[in-house]
C-alpha cells in the first residue's frame, strides 16, 4: 500500500474528516436551537439565520479582507434576525412555528438580496488548524484539517453545559423555560430572559453560516445550506436539551451525511440517495423508540410548545 | 405541541349558548375588527416593503403600480396569479386540516412529494388508457399517497407520542430523498441526463387548461378542496368534532369522542390534499417527477394556512394574493433589476406583519362591542 493510493482507509478517513466539516455548522446552529428551546420557545427560523449568517460573513470578509471580521458580522446578522423573532414571539398569540417559518422566507430573502453581488468574487477563508501536520500521508494531513468554529463550537458546547448546570443565568433560563410562572413569581423577567436567550442562540446560528461560506464548502452560493438550520430543531430532540450531547448528535449528523459521498468515491452508489437521508431516519427511528404518549421526554423544557 | 386554545372553544360555548338564548344581535364591531386588523397588517407590511425599496433607490409606488399590474392588472397577468395560487391552496390544507384538531404539520413538502411520485406511478400504469381516466387515476394515486405519508405523521403521534411538527419536518426530507432515489432507479427515464426524471406521462393525457385560457384545471381543484374544507369543518358534525378536541381534548374525550380516528382522518385529508398539489404538479406542469417537485411551495402554504386562521374561505383569499405576489416576480427584474430574492422578502415582510397583527385582536377600544 503506497501513500496515495489508501484504498478502503480513504473512505474511513474522508468520512471523519467531512464528520467534522459537516458537523460543525449542525453543531453551531444547535446550540443556539438548544439555548433558544431551554427557555421555552421554538425558533424554526434558523435557517433564515444560517443563510442570512452565510451571506454577511462572506460578504464582510471579501469587503475588509479578514476572514474574522466576517464571522463577527455573522453573528451580528444572526443576532439582529434573532431580535425580530424574540419581539415577535414575545408577543401574545403569535405562533412560535408560524414566525419562525415567516423568518425563513425573510431571512433567506434578505440573503439572497443583499448577496447577490457576492456570488462572484472570492473572499479570504478562515485559517484551517492542521492537526495531522505530523503525517507525510496527504490524505490525512488533509482531513485533519479542521475549522476554527469547530474548536469555538465544542468550548461553547462544554460552556453551555456549565452555564445550565451551575451558574444562576443558567438557572433563570431552565426556571423560565420549565415554567414561567414560577419564574415570574420569584422577579425573573420571563419576556426578557427569553428575548436574550433567542438572540444569542440566533447569533450561534450566525456563525454556523459563517463556517459554511469561509471554509466549507467555502463560497457563498444560494444553495450553501442543505437545510442545517431546519435540522437544529429535531437535532435538539435528539440530543435531550443538552449541549454536549449536542456535539456528538451533530458529530453523528455530520457523519451520516458523509457516509452517502465517501462510498460514492469508491464506486458504491447503490442507495446513494438514501443514504443522504439517513440523519432524518435515524432521528426519526429515535423519537419512535424513545418518545411515549406517558410522559414528556427526559430533559424537554415544560413550557415548550405551549402558549405562556 | 398543543395550540392555544383559541376560537374553537368561543365557538363550542356560543353553538350550546344560540341553542337555548335567542340569537344575539350583530357584533358590527368584532366582525369589522376582524377584517380591519388582517388588511392593516397587509398594508403595514406593504409599508415596511416600501421603506426598503425607498432605501433601494426605487420609487415604492412604481413598484406596487408593478406588482399590481403583473398580479392582477388584466386578465392575462390574473390567469398567471390564478396558476401560482392552486397549488398554495392545496398545500396550505395540510396544515389547515390537522390544526384544527390541534396538530401543527409541516409536512407540506413531504405529502407533495409524496403525492407527486404516486400519481406518477399511477399515471404511467395506466397511460394508455383514455385521458380522463389517467387523469383520475393520477388524482386517486396522488390523494393515497399524500395522505398516507401524513397519516404516518399522525399514528406517530398517537401511538408514540413522536411530536408531530419535527417528525412532519424530518418527513419531508425523507420523502425528497426516496424522491431522488426512484428518479435515479426503478422510475429513470435514461434520456433524461441532466436532470434524473422518471418516465413522462404521454404529453396527450396530461391535465389540459380551462378554455383558452392558459389555468389548468388545478385551480379547480384547489377552489373546490377548500370550499370542502370550509364545508366540513365550519358546518358538518365531523368538523364540530374536530374543533371542540382543537379546542379542549380532555372534555373531547371526556364526551366519549373517537379522539385518534379524527386526528388520523383529518390528517389523511390534509395529506391528500398536500398529494393532490403534487398530482397536478405532474399532471399540468411537468408531465414527469423530479426533484422540482419539491419546489419550496410547502413552507409558503404553510404560512398561508396559519394566516388564515386554518380556515379553508380565507385560504383561497390569501393564496391568491400570495399567488399575485409570485406571479410579479418577473417584472421586478426587468423593469426595476431587483433580484428575485425580492419577492422573497416581500412576502416575509408582509408575513411578519400579519403575524404581529394576531397579538393586537382586542387591543383597540373601537373594536370592543359597547354595553356588553
């Protein structure tokens, strides 16, 4: 076996690399999802955001030539969507599903518009971090190169856990989100804790796109989103709520889009399509298995889905 | 995810209450708050929309003049409208329908698609036959094979208690992917290179238009399935049923009603109407199934629906006035070189509005009836 030809180890090493590559923005965009949820309100919108976050961080980084200044109005982008969102859900009556819908059709509006120009020129990308430098093998000093947002994605995961578990923001938002009138019965502003939450997890959202236009696929294009955003919603049911758990979900969400491409690449393309589909069925199998008409499942806000 | 208990219960309580009072007079007031409310909406948003031309260096009124003309300015631009608005109609029924019983489905798309391919298959078995009968064929293969994807939704639900709007969500991107995979397998036609597509159903057994004009007879369809929504859900006992478990499901089930089979019913016409759009997709449109079937007009008659209240009148209303919207598109870009993104945000703007505007029903003192 020379070091070009790898045969059957290229499927598992172009496998974990597109893992992560693909992983990171399911990964960014559901911890904003997870945020969001955890206080008690749906923001099905993120996929406006992830586009709208695509479509600035691109734009920004060809306009001032770095590629972080871009990810920096990424989430900007993202967190002004998100504003529009919070005020709207803060509202009484709206429907948390209905707007986030409406934010999709404006998000991807507004990126599509303002990004038009941009389709054409090439803006600067982010930096990779190589982690395989140490091999002469090119097909793995290649895959283990590895996006920046991935190492902010998995801090933010581990952080996120923190935050939930021991500080008293944290508290806040999982007292709003599991009842708010009990939030509001001890001081806590339910309207406000939630209108922070949303944006924030809407600037992450932001950042998610960043990954997809200043690394990979690394352009901006009207069709840089296979629907991530859309995905954080049941990615967060999968992972119960909880942020690390989100990065595995992500990991196995990331890799299950990769599996369908990598055998393509070795002359396997039975099922091709299928395969792309795996994410959905293998969340779908999960909720069938786990979820019961009984009880909720473990770890779901109280106020989820519900009109307080 | 249970909705709001909104409407429905005032209308379970007012059906008891008009049984034994005498009907009370006409409440001018609410009926006119509930029209002024929606049409400020829409022109908030078209204000908003304005603004942001006026920012793009556009004169706004010129291009509303446009829109105007291009949506419904003469007959010719109507019928392009009319085109747009059918397969909304349809779509937007999948969510109306299940959302009167208290189930939020986005799984528009999925039930399309769905629907799409079966009618496809049905078509192409029986293809030699004569025009009316493929016709119907499609439209049975179409309406099976929409409802039972979004009945899988619903047995979901009741059986697993697998929440219905993300398992709606997933199924829509099954449905695509097993889409592609027919169209790349057992359904290929091999000529089609560039873009996989199954088999064409012969140009002369496809849906023809109305006249000598240029509407197919989808347009029928989507008037006629929500003139029978209406029908069934505001003035049947099924539809009474349906809106008091929306409305309150435990004093549903308290009163002994068939909580399960209604939701699966319900689902299985919503379904078959979202199959019903993807049918005449094939049927008028393209004459074979391929990935334009999933065309993005799910998430649209998603909003459709939920602005008009799940109600199948005003679905036609605010369908056709989506359609106008869509249908100006073209326009835009040549006579004012916007980018069709502009409609997109249009209609999100408009959308945003009228969403906003659910949260100022009985906010205004006009509207409240006086001495009651």
């Amino acid at each position: 076996m020379n070091a070009h030809s790898i045969g059957w180890w290229g499927v598992v090493i172009g496998v974990l690399a597109a893992t992560v590559r693909g992983g990171t923005p399911f990964l960014l965009v559901s911890l904003g999802e997870c945020l969001t949820e955890k206080s008690g309100k749906i923001n099905l919108g993120l996929e406006g955001v992830l586009l709208m976050g695509a479509m600035s961080a691109y734009a920004v980084a060809y306009r001032t030539g770095s590629p972080w200044v871009g990810v920096a109005a990424a989430a900007a982008a993202g967190g002004t969507l998100g504003c529009v969102h919070a005020f709207l859900v803060s509202r009484p009556k709206v429907n948390d599903i209905a707007a986030g819908i409406a934010m999709l059709i404006f998000g991807s509006g507004c990126a599509f518009y303002f990004g038009k120009p941009y389709i054409q020129p090439s803006a600067p990308q982010l930096p990779p971090i190589g982690l395989g430098n140490w091999s002469s093998v090119p097909q793995i000093a290649d895959a283990l190169k590895i996006s920046p947002l991935f190492f902010f994605g998995v801090a933010v995961a581990f952080g996120m856990q923190w935050f939930f578990r021991t500080t008293r923001w944290g508290m806040q938002v999982r007292a709003v989100g599991d009842s708010p009138a009990a939030a509001r019965a001890v001081g806590i502003s339910v309207t406000r804790t939630r209108f922070l939450c949303i944006v924030c997890g809407s600037a992450l959202g932001g950042i998610g796109g960043a990954h997809l236009s200043l690394f990979y696929p690394g352009a901006w294009t009207e069709a840089i989103s296979s629907g991530q955003g859309l995905m954080a919603v049941a990615l967060v049911i999968f992972a119960r709520w909880n942020p690390v758990q989100c990065l595995w979900a992500s990991l196995l969400f990331g890799g299950a889009q990769a599996i369908g491409p990598s055998l393509q690449a070795v002359g396997i393309s039975t099922g091709y399509y299928l395969w792309n589909a795996s994410p959905y069925i293998l969340t779908l199998l999960v909720m069938v298995l786990t979820c019961s008409t009984k009880r909720t499942l473990v770890g779901a806000p109280g106020a989820l889905g519900t009109s307080s | 995810m249970p909705t709001a208990p909104d409407a429905n219960t005032v209308s379970v309580a007012a059906a008891t209450a008009t049984a034994t009072a005498p009907r009370p007079a006409w409440r001018w007031r609410t009926s006119l708050e509930g029209v002024a409310i929606p049409v400020g909406a829409v022109v908030g948003g078209c204000v908003l929309f304005g603004i942001f031309c006026f920012f793009q260096s556009r004169n706004p009124f010129a291009v509303f003049a446009a829109i105007y003309k291009a949506a419904f300015g003469s007959w010719y631009s109507f019928q392009n409208t009319l085109v747009r608005a059918a397969p909304l109609m349809l779509t937007a029924l999948c969510t109306a329908l299940p959302g009167r019983w208290g189930l939020v489905v986005i799984g528009n798309e999925g039930g399309r698609v769905g629907g799409g391919v079966a009618a496809t298959a049905a078509g192409l078995a029986v293809q030699s036959a004569s025009l009316w009968f493929v016709i119907l064929c499609m439209l049975l293969g179409g309406m099976v094979g929409g409802g039972l994807w979004i009945t899988l939704v619903g047995l979901l639900y009741y059986k697993r208690g697998v929440n219905e709007t993300i398992s709606s969500l997933l199924m829509n991107y099954i449905a695509i992917a097993v889409l592609n995979h027919l169209v790349n397998g057992v359904m290929r036609d091999p000529s089609s290179l560039n873009k996989p597509s199954s088999y064409p159903i012969p140009d002369e057994k496809m849906m023809p238009t109305m006249g000598n004009s240029n509407v197919h007879y989808g347009l029928v369809f989507g008037i006629v399935a929500c003139l029978l929504a209406w029908v069934l859900m505001e003035h049947t006992t099924f539809g009474f049923k349906v809106r008091m478990i929306g409305g309150n499901i435990r004093a549903a089930r308290m009163a002994g009603l068939p909580v399960a089979t209604l939701g699966l019913i319900t689902c299985f016409l919503g379904g078959a109407a979202a199959g019903t759009a993807g049918m005449v997709e094939v049927a008028a449109v393209h004459g074979r199934a391929n990935e334009s079937l999933a065309a993005g007009y799910g998430y649209a008659g998603i909003l459709v629906a939920f602005v008009a209240r799940h109600r199948g009148l005003p679905i036609i209303l605010v369908a056709t006035f989506l359609g106008g919207i869509l249908a100006s598109g073209g326009i835009l870009q040549r006579e004012f070189q916007l980018p069709d993104a502009t409609i997109l945000l249009f209609q999100g703007l408009v959308f945003l509005s009228i969403l906003f505007s659910d949260s100022l029903y009985g906010r205004f003192k006009f509207f409240k009836e006086r001495g009651a």
